[in-house]
C-alpha cells in the first residue's frame, strides 16, 4: 500500500514539474511574463549610412614642397589629394623607428630647400588608428603616439629619401629608416604641386593665397529625420517614455534614466545617457571605434566625416567628426548647429551625443562661383582679428546657412581655428560676379627665415548638380586651377608635358 502510495506521489510530482516546465516555455498569461513587440527595439527603421573607421582618418592638408622656397597646399577630394595619398602613399610600408628630440634638423631649412611632402593633422591621430590609413611597425613608445604630421622628403644633393612622424606635442620626432618610398614617389609629388596656385607663409606658419582662389556657393535641398524616429532608435523601450515641451520650445523625451532633447525646429539633438565615473584611463582610440559603432546604429552618417582630435583637454574622453562638403570642411553659422558630430564617451559608453537630423539632397540644386581674397587684403584681415594670437589654422570652408523651405545654403569663406578648438569665419567670399585681375607670378617677400611661398590650393569648382556624398577617394574631374610657373624641380615622368596632357584630357 505504502509503494503505490509512493508511485501516485512520485507520478504526480512528474506530473506538476512538466506543466510548470510549459508554462515557463510558452509564457502563459497570469505568470507576469512581459511579451516583446517589435517597437520595443532600436534600430526599428534605416536610416543614415554606415562607415568604417577608415573613412573618417585622413589629413586635413597635404603641403607640397617644391623646391627653392615654393610650396602649395592641395585639400581633401582634390584630384591630385586622391593621386598623391591613395595612389602613391597608402599600401607602402614605414618601418624601424627611431625616436629623436623635434629639433634634430633645422625644419625651415629643409622646408626651404628640400622637395617633399607634409601630411597635416591638425590636431594629431593617435597611432593605433593612423595604422587604419598606412601600414606602421614600430616598438611601444612609437605606438603610443599621437602623430600630428608626416613629413617626407628628398635630401638637396643625394639620393636619399627620409620620413619624420612628428608627435602632437612637439617634442619628438620619429623616423622611418625602413619607409617604402623613393625619390620618383617624391618628385611625384612635387610634380603634381606644381600646378597649384601659390600662397604665403606667416611667421607663425600660417598660409594665405597670393592671389583670390575660386569657391564655389551651393544650395543643396534637405530632408530630416523625425524626432520619433530618432526616439526610436535611441531607446530601448519607446512604450515607457516621456515627452513633453520646455519654454523655449524644444521636444524632450525621457525613459527615467536617458534623456533627447530635440531642437532648432526638430533639426538638431542632444542626447544623453549618464553614467558612472571610472577611475581607468579613457583610451582615444577606443573610443573613436565606439563613436563610430554608435553612429552607424544611431541614425548613421550624412555625406563624409572626418576624425577631429578634440586635444588634450578632452582626456580622451571626447570625439568629433567634422563634416565636408566636396573639398571643404563645414562650419556652423551660431547660432544655427550643423556640420559635425560630437560624442562624449566613458571607456567605450557613449554619455552624450550631439548631431544634425538634417540629411542632404544628392545632388545640388544650384551652384554660383564665388572668389576668396588672398593676397594683402586677407593677411591685413588675419592682423586685425581680436584673438589673432590665438590662431593655429587658417583655411578655406563652406559656411551652412538655411535656406528657404527645406534648402541650405553652402558659402565659401576663410576660416581660422584658435588654440581652444573653436572655429569662427575670418573673411566671406566676393560676392557673385566678382573676377579678379589677372596678375603675374608673385615674387618672394623678404626676410625668408620667417616667410615662405605656400599654397591651400585645390580643385575648387565643380560640375553643376554635383554630388555631395561621394567618397573622398573619388575623383574631382573640374575647376582645376594651374600654376606653370617654374619651381626648380627636378625631372618627373608626371611633370611637363605628362601634367600638361593630364589636365587637358581633364578638361576635355
């Protein structure tokens, strides 16, 4: 009697264990199981493209050094940018390092006399994601580094080609004893500057045009992705959040713990997400790969972006994205925000996201030739600017101004970037009609220790209805502007004639 007892038990407790083993399985109601929608997830919708860390590390400037005190400056986008680094620099390989102090040669020197090339970063790449643009091999301190430019050149006199990696501070150099380059690669170089025009070098190391550069004024038509979708796409569960409106208008939405603050008419957002201090040191890097994931799930990219080193305040902690608009780098007009992203980040965690929900027309809707000053004009312009002291870079730029309905307006100005990283437009361009007189080759100011030719040259117009989207890899087939003027440059199979036939075939 007490087994069959024992079986019944036994069977009965089988028994409950399979039902509440279905239960759990299948989440039958009155068990508190939360049933998943779709809407309650992220990424609900596309909507902007995704890139890779490549497409955001490239200089902000190759300067050109010809010879005999003549330089030029060619800018992102430009036929011979894409000749130069993607052709002729990227896939070789810079090897053996050695570490010296910055002053081991008389840079002004070398500047003056010796062919070459400078890759500028402004305000430096740290290695680890240099290596995603060239291919480094160095020991741990080379490594480390952060490289705000590279400099490679021919010796007046020899065969021998050197590369110098400069560190963001200015205390070291680098130098490649194993770089895969030769003198051709940089008479190379040297040919394609030649046909560029011709700038000058302030003592500081700035440099303006000697004569007015051709811009071009673009009006591009715009959509913009709606503050819910972007709701969407940020929080994890839309159906727990709040929204209401503040004083000045602007949308705020909120889950308890995240919060996006939807602005300047539905077109801009700030969006955060605290979190806890850490006490481990934020690595730059890493969190330049993090922002990049981020973007490319959170509402993706508008046109191309290029990685801008917020400096050393920061604490690694900051990243900025800047975008460009054909060959120039964009800046906002205040106290209207559109041009970059910024993110803040906490060892990889985005706390903040900042960025325009303004996406641009494919092709441009209009397009008028505007010329920049140069010359005296622009540098008694420069003198005269209240924090003059305070500039590190000068530098042609599109200026964005809304439009009429669903339109912006693209205009082309001088630019400076001060030591804190803000950047405020110098000099606005001619206006439309403008052309300036035709003039001689400048001839070198005095006092050459200070001074020097230099060029921010560049392609600078552009077929009519041109894409803004394009990779910088692609190739500007427009607007070149020559310079034949002799350089004392030595012999290359793309100078002369070969040049000559490049740009006639590029015209035609």
């Amino acid at each position: 009697m007490i087994e069959k007892f024992k079986t019944g038990a036994l069977i009965a407790l089988v028994a409950i264990s399979l039902i509440q083993s279905y239960l759990l399985a299948y989440s039958m109601p009155g068990l508190n199981a939360t049933v998943r929608r779709d809407q309650n997830y992220a990424n609900a919708e596309p909507m902007g493209r995704e890139m890779n860390v490549e497409s955001v590390i490239f200089p902000e400037q190759l300067i050109v050094h010809l010879g005999d005190n003549k330089h030029t400056v060619i800018l992102p986008g430009t036929q011979f940018y894409e000749m130069i680094l993607n052709q002729r620099i990227k896939g070789r390989e810079f090897k053996g390092f050695q570490r010296n102090p910055a002053n081991m040669l008389n840079w002004d020197e070398v500047r003056k006399n010796d062919i070459g090339i400078e890759l500028r970063f402004d305000s430096g790449v740290p290695v680890e994601l240099l290596q995603k643009l060239l291919k480094l091999e160095g020991d741990l301190l080379f490594l480390n580094e952060t490289i705000n430019r590279i400099w490679i050149f021919k010796t007046t006199g020899t065969e021998e080609v050197r590369t110098f990696f400069f560190s963001d501070d200015g205390l070291m150099v680098y130098e490649s004893v194993r770089a895969d380059l030769t003198v051709r690669d940089v008479q190379d170089y040297v040919g394609f500057g030649q046909y560029q025009p011709t700038y000058t070098m302030t003592a500081d190391g700035l440099y303006y045009p000697d004569n007015p550069i051709a811009g071009t004024e673009i009006v591009f038509p715009y959509e913009t992705y709606s503050p819910d979708l972007m709701q969407r796409n940020l929080f994890f569960d839309p159906s727990t959040t709040r929204t209401w409106e503040d004083r000045s208008g602007s949308q705020i939405y909120t889950d308890g713990k995240r919060g996006l603050m939807v602005e300047q008419n539905g077109t801009w957002i700030n969006y955060t997400d605290p979190a806890a201090p850490q006490n481990n040191e934020n690595v730059l890097s890493d969190n330049v790969f993090a922002s990049v994931d981020f973007i490319n799930e959170h509402g993706g990219w508008d046109g191309i972006h290029r990685f801008v080193n917020p400096g050393l305040e920061s604490k690694g902690k900051l990243v900025l994205f800047q975008q460009y608009i054909e060959h120039y780098p964009v800046i906002e007009s205040a106290p209207f925000h559109f041009g970059y992203m910024r993110l803040s980040l906490q060892q990889g965690v985005v706390t903040e996201y900042a960025r325009s929900l303004i996406t641009l027309g494919v092709k441009a809707e209009s397009r008028k030739e505007r010329w920049l000053p140069g010359g005296e004009p622009l540098r008694k312009k420069l003198q005269s600017l209240k924090r003059r002291s305070e500039v590190i870079a000068l530098f042609p730029a599109l200026q964005a101004l809304p439009s009429e309905e669903k339109k912006m307006r693209f205009t082309p100005v001088w630019a400076v970037r001060l030591q804190d990283g803000t950047e405020q437009v110098l000099e606005d361009a001619y206006p439309h009609g403008y052309e300036p007189p035709q003039q001689e080759e400048p001839v070198n100011e005095g006092n050459a220790a200070n001074r020097g030719n230099a060029g921010l040259g560049g392609s600078t117009g552009e077929d009519a209805g041109g894409s803004q989207t394009g990779s910088l890899n692609s190739v500007s087939q427009a607007g070149l502007t020559t310079n034949t003027a002799s350089a004392g440059v030595e012999p290359s199979p793309l100078s002369g004639d070969g040049i000559d036939q490049l740009l006639a075939g590029l015209k035609n």
